[in-house]
C-alpha cells in the first residue's frame, strides 16, 4: 500500500515549532493557565478545563486571539483590549524566560540537518513573529529555514505564501503540526501533512492521517519512503 506522503516528490515542508521541533507545547499551555492566576483571576475547574480543551485543539493559534476567544467564550465578558494585551505581554515574559530550558524533541536538528539544502524548509507557528525570530536565534534554529512566520498570520495565510514562494503544486510541500490547526490548514490547501504526537499524548487527527513520535520516527520513514522509490 502507498504511503500517504509522497516523500520522493516533496519539494519543500512547514515545520510547525512547538511540539515537532521543541518540547515546550505543554509548558505553553500551562503558561496560558498562569497567566490568568497571576492577574488575579483564579479559574474555576470547568475554566480551566475549557481552556485545557481549546488549547489542545487550536495549540497553532496566535496568543492574542486565544486569550480574545476565552474573554469572550470561556468568561463571558467582552473581551478588553487592554485586558488583552496585558495578558499577551504578561505571556511574552513568562516565555522568554523558560524557553531555554525546553529541550529539543528527538531527531528534530538531526532532521532538518538532513533535509536543509536538499528541500526548501519553512517555520511556521502560533508563536508571534517578534518572539518566534527571538528564540529561533537563541536556540540556534533560525539557520535551517528559508523562511520564519508567526503570529498574526494565520497558518492557512502562511502555508499559502509558501506555495506562491516556490511556485509548488501543493502535493509538493509538506506540512508537520502537532494540533488541528496545522492539519486543517493544510487539508484546506490540498497540501500533505504528518502529524507529531508524543507517546502517551492522545491523537488528535483522523485516519489515515500518518503520525509519528517524533522527527525521528518521520525521518526514518522517510529513508524507507525514498528507498522504496529507487
């Protein structure tokens, strides 16, 4: 049987960040938790399990519209502009302190060593733009990618731009996410995608969607991908 990936004709791939590239998706999660507690608004348990819910499913999804969506969605008030922004810079700060300490999951620098050269890689994630060039610099992962976008671009808005840049066919750019953002950006564009998942995480795509522990995993079939096609 095929795989679903094409991997022999990929001709470039948009790499989400947190969670495929760096373990830090459940430390940003509970960092939208924080947020909320250090404002002096303890969340009851059906808050915080909403908020729990939205961010597993929406994790590539711009600060500002998260925290927008639970003003509005999750406490029932108008959301502030103010109140926002306040809390998308209280986010800021907690992020660039702890970001040094998430480590890198398994196979990711091995794999975009691999790959850079040989496709065309793009980084695409929630993560504003500012904050994003920030810590790729930092962590030493700004040099792999042609191209760096985060927040407020939407990831459908980005994968775009990504086929215009190459000139692509969308079969030929793959995207890897750990959320349903990803996903569905990219199955509204025609475009291929693997999801991450850590052992022990729940999936949260639908068959036959390919998933894999890690870039490890990916990269490894990916070899068996390319054999298979000699």
């Amino acid at each position: 049987m095929p795989h679903p990936i094409p991997f022999p004709t990929i001709r470039a791939i948009a790499f989400d960040f947190d969670g495929v590239i760096l373990d830090s998706a459940r430390m940003k999660v509970d960092l939208f938790l924080e947020c909320y507690e250090d404002h002096g608004r303890p969340l009851t348990p059906a808050q915080r399990a909403a908020m729990l819910a939205h961010l597993t499913h929406h994790g590539g999804v711009g600060r500002v519209a998260k925290f927008t969506h639970y003003e509005r969605a999750i406490f029932g008030r108008e959301p502030d502009p103010e109140t926002v922004a306040a809390l998308a810079r209280r986010y800021s700060d907690l992020l660039m302190a702890r970001i040094d300490g998430c480590p890198e999951l398994p196979g990711a620098r091995a794999f975009l060593e691999r790959m850079q050269g040989r496709l065309s890689l793009h980084l695409i994630s929630g993560t504003t733009d500012d904050d994003l060039r920030h810590i790729t610099q930092r962590r030493d992962f700004a040099r792999y990618f042609r191209t760096i976008v985060g927040a407020p671009v939407t990831k459908p808005a980005a994968f775009a731009e990504v086929l215009r840049l190459g000139g692509w066919q969308p079969a030929e750019v793959l995207a890897i996410g750990d959320s349903w953002t990803e996903f569905d950006a990219a199955r509204g564009l025609g475009m291929p995608f693997a999801g991450i998942v850590a052992p022990g995480e729940p999936n949260p795509f639908p068959a036959p969607v390919p998933v894999y522990e890690d870039l490890a995993a990916l990269d490894a079939a990916w070899e068996d991908g390319d054999a298979a096609a000699r």
